[in-house]
C-alpha cells in the first residue's frame, strides 16, 4: 500500500470516528473498562446469588446465564450457556437462561471493530491503531446489539471469564471453610471437593464465595475442554416445540387491544385525508388515527378488540394518498442511474495494489476479460409478522417485542412518548427470525405513538405480510463491473472492480441514530475488496449513490451480493485461463493455508457429480470465517434445480458443531430462496411485490441436501449466521456454467 494510501485511510478511519489527538491521549491512560459485573447488581429472588453480571445460581444449583443477545433461531442461547458451563465446570443439564436488564458490559465490541474498512491481510498500524480506538469507543457506548455474527465472538472472553471467576471464588469459599489451600480442591458438575473427601455443592458455596477473593483466574486450554468443541442439543428446541417459548408476538398485557395499519402504498408519499366516520361504527372499532412522525412512513392505524375487526375496519377505510416526489421511481431508472454513475464517477478505493491501469495497458497482458453484474433489492421476509405492543400508563412506557437492539428499542420509545429512558421497561422475547429486520425499529415506534392515543390500554400493532413486504427496509440493488488481464500463460496480472448501491450505514445512522452519514461504507465493498486472492495489480472501487428506497441489514449484508459477483468472476477469469476453477484458485492462494484447506476439503468431500448434472464452486470469507461450496446442479425443464450442497467451513474453533452445520443448513437455503427467486422491484413508486406468491422462498420439496464439512482449528471462533449465505449463489451460476454454456450474471438466476 503506498504512503499516500495509508495517509488517505487514517484520515478517513479517525476522522469518521470523530475522535480527536486529547480524547486518544486521554483514552490511553484510562484502564480496561471490565466486562465481569453490571453497573447495578443482577436482580435476585428465592435464595439466588449472583455470582457477578453474567452468573446467578440458585438454591438448588441452577445456574442462571445472562442472554445478552437475541435468539432468532441461530442457537445462540445454547452457545453462550456453553461457554459458562464450560468454565463453570458445570453440566448444560443445570444451567438455564435468563433476560437481563440491559448494561454496558453486554454491549457489542466485535461486530463494530469490524465494520472497519481493512482488507484482511492488513496488519499495519493504522490497523492497528484504528481497531484499538474502535473497541475503546464501543466499550464506552455500550451498544447492545445482536448482528453482524459477533455474538459467540464478543461473548468469547468475558462469559468464559465469568464462568472461571465464579468458579475460582467458590472454590476459594470452599477452601476457607475447610481450612485447605485452593489449589488442593477440584470442581465437577457444579461440586468442590478435597482430596481428604470433603465436598460441597455450588448452592452450598455460593453466598459465601460472593465475599471471596479468589487468585489469579485462568481460563481452560482448549485441549482441556469437556463441553465446548463437542455436539450439544439447542436448549430452546423443547420450549419451541411444545408452544411454550415466548415470541414477540406472544404478548398478552391484560386489557390488550390491537392496531391494524396502512402505510404510503409510494416511497416517500403522505396521507392527504382518511374518512374515519366510515368505519367507526363496524365491530370492535375503538379508534382511527394517523401515526404519521416525522422522518418515517406516514400511515393510518385502526385500533380495535381483536386484529380481525381491526384489519376488517383498516381494509374498508377511505383513504386518499398523496404520492410524493417518488412518484416516478422504478427499477429501471434506479439501474440506469447506477450505470450512468459507473461512467462518470471513480469512487472510493477500499483497496489498491499496484498499477492496475498501466497493467491492463501494458504489453504483457494477452487476453482481457470483462463483465457487469446485477442485483436487486431484496427483503427480509421473516416468518414471525412485524409486531409490537406498548403500554403507556401513570407516566411509565412498557414495551414487548422481538428485536435484535433491545437498548436501541428502548430509547426510541422513550423519545415517541417523551419520557426518560428510566421510564420505559422493555420486554424481551424470541425472535422469529431476523436477518438484520429486526435491527430496525420503526415498528416500536408505531407502537409507542399509538399507545398515547389507547388511554392506558396496552396496544399490539401487527404488520400485515403486505405491509411488511412493501415497507421493508431492503438489501441494496447493486450493479458491478469488471475486468481483468491474463498473461499468454494464463496468469492473472491485474484486477479491476467499480460498484455502486446505496449506503445501508448512511441510512441507519439517520433514521435510528439522528446523525448525518457521510463517507465510505464498508458494507457496500465488502466481499469484493476484502478478497484473498493475490493478483499483483488490483483496484476495487465503489461508488455510493442516494438512495430514496429504504435500505437496511440484510443477512450477510454486502458479501451477500459482491461474492455472487466477485466468484462468478473469478470462474469466468479461470475458463478465460484455460484452467478449471478449483486450479485457478489454488494458484492464487499460496500464501492463505486456511482458505487452500477449506478449498481442498469441500472438493474432496464432494466427489463427482451425479449423470446429467455439474458441480459449481465459490469460495468466500466474511464475519472471519472462510466457507467453500460446491452446488450439484440439474436443469429440469428449464428450471434450475439445487440438489446437493458440500460446505467446508473455518470459523476458528467450533463451539458446538450441530449449530454450525445448522447455521450452514440454513444459509444455503435462505441464500438459495434470494439466488433464485428473490427480487423487489419498483413502478411508479411502489413496491410491486406483496406476499410469498410473488416474493417466493424456496419451498421444502426444493431444498437440497446439505453436506458440511468442519475445518478443526485452534484460532477464536469467528462469525456463523451468516457468512454461509454468499457462496451458494455464485456456486449455482458457475454449476449452470459448466453445465449449458451460459453464464448468469444477473439475480435472480434466470435460464430465459
């Protein structure tokens, strides 16, 4: 990297932190903040002990493990179990989770740490310096957040040293009272004891060892550990299947009513009137209202007694729209102007090696190769429906839904009903399913300004699948193009990439945060600068355009799109080569062992494919883990058929591997719904698509089987939820290429 490069990306690094030379100086002498207890002791009852902010046991020895992260379905509550019970030296049989009030040690260091723009074989110092600074301000803001496939990663450290402190101070309590050296006593399955046969059961202990002060903490080698590394079954399953697990949708306050709501059927319009009287007289009908605020979707709200009589009354209210300055806005311009935007703007280098451009100019190119790649919007479409309930009453705000920022959530609907944040009480719950939507709280919002109008009863709106599917904040549509320079033997010289889309950061900021986004995005680059190939001249650019559709995090976030770009080129370089894919890859990975042995593994897994199909690959890293996927794929009449899925993954070490393979499982299914069927389009400013029939998923009979292979390691977990989505979609357009000659550059994957 040259100097004026590295000059270039510390400006932007601490510039956009907003932190000045003092605050880094002061910053620098402050110590570590801890991560062990919270700022107010845990709540206790019925003989509890908290043992610190993430430990309570009880009066029969079970273990009560803070839940700082929301489950979606990713398992994530029996992960971080595991990590305690571990160092707890306790079974997963008495150890349970509970909800905690939210506290600065659960806020969220990983995931923002690596929102930084560095490429991965950067290990500089502006690197160095920059992840520093970041951690030290995610400490401070204490942002709680379950995204970004940081939960087991953040949680590694402070839940493992929780489980060893507590440990440590039970046994420093058993030994005073039997007058031994600690070092003489054992745990096991939540019991101390001596070598002289004295023994004594956590519950015994605890009240005791909260006043002990206990020697230097140690946490397991990984060599040493019973529970984590080993198949464990999800804690949650049982409580999901037998009804008894608590969404947010399952809220009933006593006295509940329901909102049914409409909002502007056109991106940016407004509400020109509504004819209340129309409706109020039908069944169950308490309200009609306008929750329209400033700096979100105008809407109408229907407030009844059950949701049938208020989506009933909201279906037959009149209601007259004025469309907006967006009235125009369709995929069709969007594309253009992105395309228009490739012509005439450079953009922002994310990463530069070498001298692309006298590369490609020079003599010893012998064969160029170029390509544009497209991608649509896309939605989240979770199957658990856009809720919310809220209950304003003497002065106090109580929130229940099912969100990924729960401290976010919060403080937002604290400014909706002007309260302070010590007056809102939120409630958590399961997520049924996320996929960054439920980092959004526009729903809570709703909920909280509907609530002043219900006069102290609390008020449960409910999205609608249309109204969830047209008012979605949706992964950016992106257009890429490229083009690369192969010596007379095949070998790749120079690369060049230019993209553009939206900027999810630059929304989020505004609309959740109040602040002005400005400035690259990572998100938008990610999965094509961040590549491990090593091409000796290589350029990758991305141009942020502004976007009047609503952008938010979608599973797997930019890689989501810029692998389908990045991989399906890199194949089409490789046939360029005269070289089939897996060898053109091999060679530009000598220097990444972990990627060569993920690449291997898959492909030896694998096999041949099956008479009358092919075999595509893609490999990809992103959240720190490195997947490779082979796609065994069919053409049935004219169709495209996924029958076989071979994953490889490295994600460091795999704190339990049913999740892993699970999270694989439905990666690939949740990437292949996007890969062949998913795209929200636009005409006249709206959304065309409403429900599952013209925004499919793939349905269970289309689901393939999935293979996963896991790469043992010795390196900190890394990331899971997502980074299995962005390989399948490049690994069935390069299978589709071996098998017909035709390549696909454009999503969803379309044979005509």
């Amino acid at each position: 990297m040259s100097e004026q490069k590295k000059s270039g990306r510390r400006r932007f690094i601490l510039g956009g932190l907003g932190l000045t030379g003092a605050l880094l100086v002061g910053w620098g002498v402050m110590p570590p903040r801890q991560r062990l207890n919270t700022s107010t002791p845990l709540p206790v009852s019925n003989g509890e002990v908290a043992m610190n902010g993430w430990i309570k046991i009880a009066q029969d020895g079970t273990v009560s493990v803070a839940m700082h992260r929301s489950e979606m379905g990713q398992g994530i509550h029996t992960a971080l179990q595991m990590l305690v019970a571990e160092e707890l030296d306790v079974p997963m049989s008495m150890v349970k989770p509970m909800y905690v009030p939210a506290d600065k040690i659960y806020g969220s260091m990983a995931a923002l740490a690596d929102g930084l723009p560095f490429h991965p074989d950067d290990h500089g110092s502006v690197k160095r310096v920059a992840q520093w600074v970041t951690l030290k301000f995610a400490r401070e803001l204490g942002l709680q957040m379950t995204g970004g496939s940081s939960s087991v990663k953040d949680a590694w450290q402070p839940m493992r040293e929780a489980g060893a402190t507590a440990r440590a101070m039970l046994i420093a309590a058993a030994a005073k009272k039997w007058s031994v050296a600690a070092t003489e006593c054992t745990t096991k399955d939540g019991i101390v004891s001596h070598s002289s046969g004295k023994h004594a059961s956590y519950a015994e202990l605890a009240a005791d060892a909260v006043n002990s002060k206990p020697g230097e903490i140690q946490l397991k080698r990984p060599q040493d550990f019973k529970i984590i590394g080993q198949p464990q079954p999800r804690t949650d399953a049982a409580p999901k299947g037998d009804g008894s697990a608590q969404f947010g949708i399952d809220a009933r306050p006593e006295g509940m009513v329901y909102a049914a709501i409409k909002q502007s059927p056109t991106i940016g319009g407004h509400i020109k009137s509504f004819d209340a009287a129309a409706v109020k007289s039908m069944p169950g009908v308490m309200q009609v209202m306008d929750f329209s605020m400033e700096g979100a979707v105008a809407g109408v709200a229907v407030v009844a007694q059950s949701y049938w009589q208020a989506k009933q009354a909201l279906d037959k209210l009149p209601i007259t729209w004025d469309a907006g300055e967006y009235a125009q806005l369709s995929t069709e311009n969007i594309f253009k102007d992105f395309a228009s935007k490739l012509d005439s703007e450079s953009g922002f280098a994310y990463h530069k090696a070498g001298d692309v451009e006298e590369t490609l100019a020079g003599k010893g190119v012998a064969k160029t190769v170029e390509a544009e790649y497209r991608a649509p919007f896309l939605a989240h479409a979770a199957m658990e429906p856009i809720n919310c309930t809220a209950q304003l009453k003497d002065g106090k705000l109580q929130i229940w839904v099912s969100t990924q920022v729960p401290g976010v959530a919060a403080d937002v609907a604290a400014k909706v009903a002007k309260l302070k944040s010590e007056d809102v009480t939120l409630h958590m719950a399961h997520l049924g399913g996320g996929f960054g939507r439920r980092l959004e709280v526009d729903m809570v919002a709703q909920a909280a300004r509907i609530a002043l109008e219900t006069r102290g009863a609390p008020v449960k709106i409910i999205w609608s699948r249309e109204e969830d599917t047209t008012h979605d904040m949706y992964r950016p549509a992106a257009l890429a193009r490229f083009k690369a320079g192969l010596d007379s033997a095949g070998k790749l010289l120079a690369y060049d990439n230019k993209s553009v889309s939206g900027s999810i950061t630059h929304q989020v900021l505004k609309r959740t945060f109040g602040l002005m986004g400005a400035g690259p995005d990572k998100t938008t680059a990610e999965g094509e600068f961040d590549m491990p190939y090593e091409i000796p001249h290589q350029r990758i650019r991305h141009v942020i355009v502004p976007s009047p559709v609503a952008l938010g995090f979608w599973r797997s976030v930019g890689h989501s799109h810029n692998a389908f770009f990045k991989e399906s080129f890199i194949d089409e370089i490789a046939h360029a080569a005269n070289q089939d894919s897996l060898t053109f890859r091999r060679a530009l990975l000598k220097e990444h062992p972990r990627h060569l042995a993920v690449l291997d593994a898959v492909v030896q897994k694998a096999g041949k494919p099956a008479e009358g199909r092919a075999h595509g690959l893609a490999l990809h890293e992103s959240f720190g883990s490195i997947v490779a996927q082979i796609a065994e794929v069919s053409v049935q009449d004219g169709q495209i058929r996924v029958h076989k899925v071979t994953c490889a993954v490295d994600c460091g070490i795999a704190v339990n591997p049913n999740i892993i393979a699970q999270q694989m499982e439905s990666a690939v299914v949740f990437g292949l719904s996007a890969a062949l069927y998913g795209e929200i389009t636009i005409k006249d400013g709206k959304v065309m698509q409403s429900n599952f029939n013209d925004y499919q998923v793939l349905r269970i009979n289309e689901a393939p089987e999935v293979d996963t292979i896991i790469i043992k390691s010795a390196e900190p977990p890394q990331g899971i939820g997502e980074p299995g989505v962005p390989p399948i979609a490049p690994a069935v357009a390069n299978a589709i290429f071996a098998l017909t000659g035709k390549r696909l550059r454009s999503l969803p994957l379309k044979l005509s």
